[in-house]
C-alpha cells in the first residue's frame, strides 16, 4: 500500500489563486519531508526540504514566498501556491525518506494547471 | 547537474531480461548507486540500491563495476508493467536524501 499520500491529485485553479497541496506520511514520522517539481517531458527538480518545527529550506532559484511550505506535524507536509499563474503548471511531487533502508518514498504527485 | 549518463531510451521483449546501463565515472568513494523508475503521470519509485557489491532484491539486480565508474540494473524478466523511465543517482547514504538529482534517465518500453 501507499507510504505517502498527496492530495488533490489533480487541480485546476484560475490564475490569481492559491492552491494547497497536502503531503502525508502514513506508515512512519517524517521530520524532513521533501517536495519536487516536474514540467512535461522533465525530469524531477527538488524544490525545497520541510522541516518540521523550523523553516523550510528552498533550492536555488524556487521563490520561498511564492511556494509556501509548512510542515504541520510528523506526519504532513503542505505546499501553497500563492497567485498561481500559468507558468506555475506542473507535476508537484513530495518524498519522505525511508527509516532505515537509505530509500525515498515519493508521494503520487498532484498535477496543477493554472488558466 | 547530473553525475550519471544513461542512454535516453530502451526497448525489451516482455519477458526478456531488461539491462539499463547507467555511467557515473566521478562518483565518490561513499556515494551510493540509487536506482528509481517513473511509470507515468505517478511519483518515482525505489528500485534497489547498493555500494560496492552486486545487489539484489525482489524486483532488480544491481551490477555495480569493480571500479565503481557504471553499474547495470537488470530486471529477470520484464513486463508490460516495467515500462517507465529509469532512473540512475549517484547520493550519499542518509540525511539529506531529498538532494536525489534526477537526471533524463531511460525511457524502458516492454514489448509485447
């Protein structure tokens, strides 16, 4: 069965809005959660570790006040897209790593697409 | 950018064994050899992954050269279900695991 969830798995939002987009870890605690983007015919690009009970930590170039991340508790991670326009329509995918084997589990991804 | 080559695509007869060759010639001494599929439109999935020794586990072998600089993973006997992108990472083991730098990987379709 499914180690992470993502939900929604798929959304459609209208340029200007906001999107959130939760991450949930079911079959361990998470204190570092992960979240990637992937553009059509990409590959992954991470975008930033969640941190839980800190501030997250955004790779170079992800604009922190426009992905924002908050990491609820051990087991959930959201992602909000703040004025979410066109350019923004992509894959979101989130991890969790694994306790013991060094794997990383990735959720089902959401896919959202801004009119 | 990413520290391995895999060449952009495959084809396998379904049933037949699956050989995905990936080339990481810079890895270092304590990075691990991580391997990763993506069916489509669904998040990556863990495949296997090793160190120095051959691995092996319920669904892939890892063939890792004795100088580390390529390894193969191979899928016994592949199924219409195995086509996806495969994905080869070169990462240290542990803490800050979401630095997976996924390269384009190999594009595996199973023929019937």
């Amino acid at each position: 069965g499914a180690v992470v969830s993502q939900h929604p798995s798929w959304v459609i939002c209208k340029s200007g809005t906001s999107v959130k987009i939760e991450c949930r870890s079911l079959d361990f605690q998470a204190t570092t959660m992960f979240w990637y983007r992937q553009f059509p015919k990409q590959s992954l690009m991470l975008m930033a570790t969640s941190n839980e009970g800190s501030k997250a930590t955004y790779e170079q170039g992800v604009e922190k006040d426009k992905f924002l991340i908050n990491h609820a508790s051990l087991t959930l991670s959201t992602l909000t897209v703040t004025s979410a326009h066109p350019e923004d329509s992509s894959f979101y995918i989130c991890s969790v790593p694994g306790p013991n084997t060094g794997e990383l589990f990735f959720g089902e991804g959401s896919r959202l697409t801004v009119l | 950018d990413a520290k391995t080559t895999q060449p952009p695509s495959m084809d396998c007869a379904e049933g037949r064994a699956a050989n995905l060759p990936c080339n990481h010639s810079t890895i270092s001494g304590n990075e691990y050899v991580y391997w990763y599929r993506q069916i489509h439109s669904q998040g990556p999935q863990y495949i296997i992954h090793g160190l120095k020794n051959n691995e092996t586990n319920e669904m892939a072998s890892l063939i890792i050269t004795e100088d580390r600089k390529s390894s193969t993973l191979i899928l016994p006997h592949a199924t219409l279900r195995d086509t996806a992108v495969y994905y080869c990472i070169v990462s240290y083991y542990g803490g800050s695991q979401g630095n997976l730098i996924f390269g384009k990987g190999t594009k595996l379709s199973v023929k019937p």
